[in-house]
C-alpha cells in the first residue's frame, strides 16, 4: 500500500503548502511494527511522516473537537461516520475540514503475522485473511460516505474492477462463546479479566477511539492502576452504552497475549449490531441519535 501512502503525503503537503489548512491529522510509524500512531502534520515536511497501512486503526475523529480553523484529516468510513455525529453535535464545522478519504483496506492482528519494518506497509487482506479483525469485516472495502478525495490501495482497484473483489467469511467463535454463557457466567469472564488488565500502560488504551470527546474520554484517557476491576468493568460498560449509536474506531485494548481471550471488541461490535437492528439507526445517517430520545433511554 505504499501507493496509497504516497498519494496521501502528496495532498498532505498540497494542503500545506497551500495553506489550505493549519494540520492534516494522519497516522504515522507506531513504537513498534504493526502499529501506528496519531500523527499532526503542521508543516510540508511534516507530511512525509504519515503512512498508512493495514495497522491505521485509530479513529482520527476524536482529535477534532480540540482544533480550530481548517483540517486535514485521513478518514475511514468509520471516521466519516464519527465526523458526522460530532457535526450533528456541533462539535465541527464539515466547511473547516478536507477530508482524505480512504476506501478500507481491513486491519490486520500483527500478532498472526511476521511483521517487521520492510513489510508492514505492503501486508493486506487479501494475502492475508485469516489475520483481520472481526470487527474490521463490516467496513471492508467500502468508501466513506463524504469526502474531498479519495485513496485506495492498488491491488484493491485492481481485484474490484476484474471482479474478483470479495469479503471474507470469518469464524465468529468469540460471539458464540458470549452467547452460549449465562448472565453469571459473562459477569464473571468480564469481571476476571479486568482483574488480569488492570496495568495503567495497558488501561490507558482502553478508550482513545471511542468518537466522544469531553470528560467521558478525558477522564480515563490514563487510567491508573488503582482502579479496581470491578470500577474497569462498569466503566467500560458505560462506555459501551455511550458508544452504541455513534461511530467509534478500534484501538489497542484487544492486544493481549491470550488467543483464546474473548476480545472486548466482541462486545462493542455485538452493541452496535444490536443497536442497528431495534432502532434501525446507523452512526453518520439523518436524524438524531435514537438514544438522545427520552423515550428511548
């Protein structure tokens, strides 16, 4: 995908250049391969940091609310979806943003793969497909619903215009475990494995992609490892209950070493596919959020 990245550096530095606008929100090199990190282009030379790749798994949205005047922003479906809500919100002004749109290459768990610095770029799904998120498979593929241009990486363009471009089908084992368990049974799973995570290094990644701003995400943004499991556990409900209706990205909280550890992810996408079924509502559509109607809550 280093086309891609290419591409989106050049209108990076256009934009720039141009002063068009006073930073461009992308991703760049993460501490370690697989990943990345937010980055904030504020000069020309600053656009050859950004990258993406098949590890650009934040939701960039979250930045937005903390920004004045013109961005840049590299924005995946679930990006524009969570752009949309905070207009709705009037937490952004679509006029102030030029949005770098991206059709969506999947996100892939680095740690089913050999990823080091030479390849991370260039490993996709299409290779690859026993490594993508579950939750990733909703998107897969699709082009966010607005945008100022759009990206996509090559080997997409290709398989889509000789038809051959196709989404995975993927176990669902961990939402099957979910529901085979009872009520005390879940409580009890969620509740133990808090108890196993409550690290502040891994806690403080917990809730960066979720699309609020303001004192939900403020508040936990470093959680301590003071907290008990049993404050991690409601609070990361809450957190769930927020998220439902909204458009929320992924994030680093299902990195942990155990495979067979159901991932907190399972229980946002299950939140969110309940949410679409009994209000017939998808985060970035017309009308408010069902869950800001009193009859509702």
């Amino acid at each position: 995908m280093n086309e891609m990245r290419i591409t989106i550096q050049r209108e990076a530095r256009r934009l720039l250049q141009l002063n068009k606008v006073s930073v461009v929100i992308g991703y760049e090199v993460g501490p370690y391969p697989g990943t990345t990190a937010p980055c904030f282009a504020f000069t020309p030379d600053d656009a050859q940091r950004i990258v993406f790749n098949s590890f650009s798994s934040i939701n960039l949205s979250v930045y937005l609310p903390g920004i004045t005047g013109n961005v840049g922003i590299v924005a995946t479906p679930a990006t524009v979806r969570s752009i949309k809500e905070l207009e709705k919100d009037g937490l952004v002004n679509r006029k102030n943003l030029h949005i770098i749109g991206v059709k969506f290459p999947g996100i892939l768990d680095a740690r089913k793969l050999n990823v080091n610095r030479e390849n991370e770029n260039t490993l996709s799904v299409n290779e690859h497909p026993e490594a993508l998120w579950e939750w990733a498979l909703h998107d897969l593929y699709e082009e966010p619903e607005d945008y100022d241009i759009l990206v996509e990486p090559r080997w997409m363009n290709d398989l889509g215009k000789a038809g051959k471009l196709q989404k995975p089908s993927l176990s669902r084992t961990s939402v099957e475990r979910l529901e085979q368990m009872s009520h005390h049974e879940r409580r009890l799973y969620w509740m133990s494995y808090f108890e196993k995570h409550k690290h502040s290094d891994h806690n403080k990644n917990l809730f960066p992609s979720t699309y609020a701003g303001g004192d939900h995400l403020e508040k936990f943004k470093y959680i301590k490892s003071a907290y008990s499991s049993s404050e991690l556990f409601y609070e990361h409900l809450s957190w769930v209950y927020q998220s439902m209706g909204r458009a929320s990205g992924f994030d680093l909280s299902d990195l942990t070493e155990d495979f067979n550890q159901i991932p907190l992810s399972t229980i946002r996408a299950w939140a969110a596919r309940e949410f679409r079924k009994s209000f017939n509502y998808r985060p970035g559509g017309e009308g408010p959020n069902p869950l800001l109607k009193k009859e509702n809550i």
